[in-house]
C-alpha cells in the first residue's frame, strides 16, 4: 500500500468533544508524529471538562502523548451531552483557535460517529478548517458505529503498546467504563493494522483530500 507523506508538518490541531476523545481515537499518532519532529507545534481544544478532574487528567495525558512538542491545551466547559444547545460556543471557541493557528493537520472526531457531540464536532470542522488536511479519528464504544475508513497510520507496536499504557494510566475516571480496557485499544489497532498491513495502525476518515501529482 502506497503512503503519502506532507510536506510539511510543523502544526497540529487536535479537537475533542470530551477529555480523553483525542487520545483514544489518535493517540498513537501523535506519540508517533511528535517522536519523529520534536518541537511540533500542537494546539488541543476539549469542548467539555474544564475546571473538572477531568481537564487535571487531560492535561497530564497530552502531555504524555505530545512528548517534545510546543502543546497549548485549551478545555472549554460545554456540559457533556449538550453540545447542540453550545452551538456557538463551540463555533466561536474553533474561530478563536483557526484564527491564531496555521495547523498542517487537523485531527477531530468523524461526523459518522454515533454520539451527537462527537459528531457536532466533526460537522462543525470543515466550516472552520476549510483548506486544511482534516482527518477524523474513531472512538470505539458500545454504539458499535466504527465505519469503514480509508486513511491508516501504522503503529510500530511499541507505540501502540504505549498508547494503551498511557490511556489507562491517565485516565482513572475511566476505568469504570465496560469497554475501557488495553484489550479494546489494541484490539481495535490490530483490526485497522490487518486492513493497512501493518501490525497496528489508527485509522481515519476525511471528507476532502486534494492531490498535487504535478509537484516537486
């Protein structure tokens, strides 16, 4: 399988509608990306947790999943599950962040994604991030709405062995939850390693991605 690789890659914005969204769905790239271009510069905005434990474990896990990278982590303090009625919040916070931001990547949730703030996220990505590579990252859960995506970052197994290590290690309001385990995390990998042929991987959907074949 051929792989295209950006020219440049010096900024990433990453887009949660709860804490932990980023890590679980594109954790493994970023360990991945940051290991390979330290000094990356990565700016994270949460829509919901903030001024919770929650933001506390946010922030230490973005940490760890962005080691030597420039991370700026914003948490907003929209109540989960209520995304609809922020609509403008939620709007204005992306234009803040577009505005004071030049990203080479966007990484948010997939606007096929079963639960309404995920998915109020992903629709409200495009109207913001307009010429941007924009990839949308799946969160596995009982919906059972994983898609069949066509974007793959492969995962060298120690990132992805990290990956599930660090999801349980900083996240403990978590662990309550039936499928929050390693055996999902790299389960699911493994599946998307299989469909790339890779051993692990994290996989993707993006809406648009223009091709310049006449370049250098």
């Amino acid at each position: 399988m051929n792989g295209l690789r950006p020219a440049v890659l010096d900024g990433v914005v990453a887009l949660g509608a709860h804490c932990d969204d980023i890590a679980i769905g594109a954790g493994g790239t970023l360990l991945t990306l940051c290991a390979a271009r330290p000094g990356v510069r990565v700016d994270a905005l949460v829509l919901s947790g903030g001024g919770t434990e929650r933001e506390d474990e946010e922030r230490a896990a973005l940490a760890a999943f962005c080691p030597g990278a420039d991370l700026a982590v914003t948490v907003l303090k929209i109540p989960d599950g209520r995304l609809p009625a922020h609509w403008e919040e939620a709007k204005d916070a992306l234009e803040e962040l577009r505005a004071r931001t030049r990203p080479d990547l966007v990484l948010a949730p997939w606007e096929g994604d079963a639960h309404q703030d995920h998915r109020g996220l992903a629709e409200l990505v495009p109207t913001v991030f307009r010429d941007h590579l924009a990839l949308g990252y799946e969160i596995v859960k009982w919906d059972g709405d994983l898609g069949r995506p066509s974007v793959y970052q492969p995962l060298e197994p120690a990132m992805a062995e990290a990956k599930a290590g660090l999801l349980e290690r900083h996240y403990p309001s978590q662990r309550r939850r039936a499928w929050y385990d390693r055996e999902a995390f790299l389960g699911l990998a493994r599946i998307r390693g299989i469909e790339c042929g890779a051993r692990y991987a994290e996989a993707f959907h993006t809406r648009k991605l223009t091709l310049d074949l006449a370049g250098e």
